[in-house]
C-alpha cells in the first residue's frame, strides 16, 4: 500500500471518529437536524460554503469550463452562490424567527399538512441527483487514488459507507464540526496547488488568465436572439431559485447561534464561495498548459474531463502536494454528502413519518437515523445507474433542483411575502408548475429537440400564475360565502 493511500484511509479514520465524538452532543431531535440552534458565525460560514462546495466545484466546473467557458458555468458557482446570498438577504431572518425544525415546517404552518407532503417529497427527490455527483465523486476518488486496485462502484460503496457513519451517529453536530475542518483543509490544500501551477507557468498567474482569455474562455454573456437568453436564464434559475427551498440550505441557516449570525453566515459563504470556486478552475485550466496531453487523453469522444485535474495531480506534482490536494478533494465532497444525505432524511422523518407514525422525539430521533441508512443506499443505487447512462458529475448536480423551482419556490416566497398567500394557492402552484415541467422536460426527452423556452421556465412561470389565480380565487369565493 503506497504513501497516499495511507493518508487517505488515516482521514477516513479520523472521520469516523470525529462522528462518533459528535454523537455525545445528541440529546434530541434538535441536536441532531440543528445542532441545537448553537453554531458561531465562523462555523456557519464553513457549513454554508461547503453546501454547495463538493465534487462539482472541484471536478464538475473545471472540466464543464474547458468545453463551454465561463457561459458554461452560470448555474454554479454563480446561481448557486446568488442561491446563497438570496437565503441570507431575504430569508433567513424571517425563517430564524419562526423556530423551525426544517423547511417543510414551514409549508405545514403556512399552507397545511398536504401542502407540507407534496413539497416533502418534492423535496427529497430532488437530492438523489445531488447527493449522488457526491457519491460518484467519492468512488471516482478512491479509484484513482487506488490506481484502479479498487473500482469505481467499490469505491463509491467504500466513500458513501463513512459518509453515512459519521452522519448517522452525530447529524448536524458531526457535520458542522466536520465542515469547519474540511474547510480549513479545502482553502490550504487547493491554494497550495494553485501556487505550484503558478510557479511552474513562466508568466505566473497571469499566464493562465491571459491564455484563458485568448481562448474565449471569459466569454459570459448568452448571444442576443431569445433562444439564448432564455437558456442562459433558465440555468442560472434552477439553482439561484430553486435551491433556495432546500432542507440542506435552511439546516446550516437555522443552525446558527442567533439570527444576526444566520444572516451574515449566509451572505458571507455564499460570496465566498462563488470567489473560491475559480481556484479548481485556475488549477484545472493551469494544469492543461503543463500539460497539453491532458486535453488529447481526457477530452477526447472516449475521454472524462474530469479526471483533467486528479490525473495532472497523480502523475506531475510531489507526494505531499498529492497528499494535500486529495485530502482537500475528500473534504470537499464529504462534506457536502453528509449536509446532503442528512438534509433529505430530516424531511421524511420530520415530515412524512412523524406524521404518519405519531413520533415522540425519542422515536423521531431513531427514525432520523434510519432514514439516513435507507436513503442512503437509495442513493447508491441512483448513482450506480446515473453512471451507467453517462451523465456527468455537473449534469446530475444541476438537473437535481428543476423539481423544487417548479414545486417549491413559489410558495415559500409568496408564503414569506404576500399575506394573502393560502393552501389552494399553493396546491395550484405546485400542481401547475411541477405538471407543466414535467411535460414539456418529457416531450423534449422523448423527440430529442431543444424547446425555445427551457421546460423549467414554464414550470416556474405557471407556479407563480397558479400560485397568484388560486390564492385571489379562494379568498374570493370565502369573501362571498362568508
């Protein structure tokens, strides 16, 4: 066994360990989703950068900036990072007032119980997507790090099996203490690597951005005719907007200390993380220049762009450089698949079997623990398949929260905002939005054709339409039988 694969199973170990330390502080259901409401700002802006921080960020973006430039990439780190900064600004507040357990308390105190199980569910079907790129990315990891002595599907059951240890005994107390180091280790660990490309490039930093840059790669703006800018729009909407009514999201803001922190935590992390985003993206790029062949191997018909990065790793820099950025790389995605395998599990067992199953907190906390075992192998499963059909690590990251802008958005905005917001607005809302999606998402499946205005759009339209016509028309029709 080699040097780095020492370390790597060293970091596991210690994983583990730091889940089994966190258990200690789990006394209730609180402590478990919230970390019992406790956490101090520096805390909340590591867990509110490493929402969003994992596998994509890393592997995802870099290679998706390769072949598409910055155009390729509005929907993260920009919509998800504007997601951030729009949960701090307009959200968080209002929701850290309410004492929530999780989002979908607020549909059920707002809207009604079957306003909370649709959007529940909505809801954790739209994180097999997400927490699957995670898994993935894990298994991709560990394959390369093994010099393929483990397999990809080995390594994918290997990340996910201590992913689900640390969240299954300690929740929210494992991950923010995991996020706060993770994050220590991302920021150390790719700057390093950073500064190793640099020093190699005769231009230095600069080098990088000026090839970029001759090469159209800072090339933002969608061409002007409707076509483009409606797809421009519709991807940056997807995560800006749509994961805003996320249980991952809403934990790691209701986990702060006081709503001052909740505010600033949000707005911090998000900036900082669509800022921190580009460091992959100079090492990727960087890497290429070093090393043209990676562009012949890896982007290629049969290649993987991203393996760009971890193979220049392997194969061009010093073991305690690969140590390091491996040991960042880990981090990166554990610590967003722990914050998402717990976030959709706190929404079964909150929301769907609290309520089925009458739960005291004594249950309700072995339910929490169970619904992280068993979503988690759900989602193995979805990632195993999601692999064998070819979808990317960015693919399956940015299709993961079409459900929750059509089903969802809508009524935690107008739930927070208008007044007269009721349940058959809601119900109306998401019918029309979710349905409208899902036809036109099949339609354009099934015959293979690029619609003019992206089925999501239309989703989000018709549930804002649903969302106005079914509240005003309720209202209306109690106003006249009263």
């Amino acid at each position: 066994m080699d040097t780095l694969s020492v370390f790597v199973i060293l970091y596991m170990a210690i994983s583990v360990g730091i889940g089994i330390y966190a258990a200690r502080r789990v006394h209730n259901s609180t402590d478990y989703i919230l970390a019992g409401r406790s956490l101090p700002i520096y805390i909340t802006i590591a867990t509110v950068f490493a929402t969003w921080f994992g596998s994509e960020a890393v592997l995802g973006m870099p290679a998706t900036f390769m072949e598409e430039g910055l155009a390729g990439i509005v929907a993260d780190p920009f919509g998800a990072g504007i997601c951030l900064i729009f949960v701090g600004v307009f959200f968080a507040a209002r929701l850290y007032r309410m004492k929530l357990l999780t989002i979908g308390d607020f549909y059920r105190q707002r809207f009604g119980p079957t306003v909370e199980t649709l959007v529940s569910i909505a809801i954790c079907i739209s994180y097999l997507g997400w927490v699957s790129a995670q898994i993935v990315a894990l298994g991709l990891t560990i394959n390369l790090i093994s010099a393929d002595a483990i397999s990809l599907e080995i390594g994918m059951i290997i990340g996910l099996g201590v992913v689900m240890f640390y969240t299954v005994f300690g929740g929210m107390w494992s991950i923010a203490i995991m996020d706060f180091l993770q994050m220590m280790l991302i920021l150390c660990g790719l700057c390093a690597v950073a500064y190793l490309i640099s020093a190699r490039l005769d231009g230095g930093f600069m080098e990088v951005i000026n090839h970029a840059s001759a090469n159209n790669k800072f090339e933002f703006w969608p061409d002007l005719d409707i076509v483009s800018i409606l797809a421009f729009l519709g991807a940056f909407v997807t995560l800006a907007l749509g994961s805003i009514p996320q249980q991952d999201v809403f934990q790691r803001v209701m986990s702060a200390k006081d709503e001052k922190v909740a505010v600033h935590g949000t707005v911090i992390g998000g900036t900082f993380y669509i800022a921190f985003c580009f460091v992959p993206i100079f090492i990727a790029y960087g890497a290429t220049m070093l090393d043209p062949g990676l562009i012949d191997t890896h982007m290629s018909a049969d290649g993987d762009p991203q393996r760009i990065l971890p193979s220049f790793i392997l194969n061009d820099v010093p073991l305690p450089i690969q140590i390091v950025f491996f040991g960042a790389l880990l981090s990166a995605i554990m610590s967003t698949a722990s914050g998402t395998l717990l976030a959709p599990s706190a929404i079964l067992a909150e929301n769907i079997f609290k309520n089925i199953f009458k739960l005291d907190d004594r249950h309700l906390l072995i339910t929490l623990r169970l619904c992280v075992l068993g979503f988690g192998l759900i989602v193995l499963a979805y990632a195993y398949f999601s692999t064998m059909a070819g979808l990317s690590i960015f693919e399956m990251v940015e299709n993961a929260y079409l459900v929750t802008l059509c089903g969802a958005f809508a009524p935690l905005a107008f739930g927070v905002y208008w007044k007269n917001a009721n349940n058959t607005g809601a119900l109306v809302s998401i019918a029309l939005g979710v349905s409208s999606w899902a036809v036109l998402e099949a339609y354009s499946v099934s015959t293979g054709e690029t619609l003019a205005v992206p089925p999501q759009l239309v989703g989000l339209f018709m549930a804002i339409v649903g969302m106005i016509v079914g509240s005003l028309i309720s209202k209306g029709s109690s106003t006249q039988t009263a």
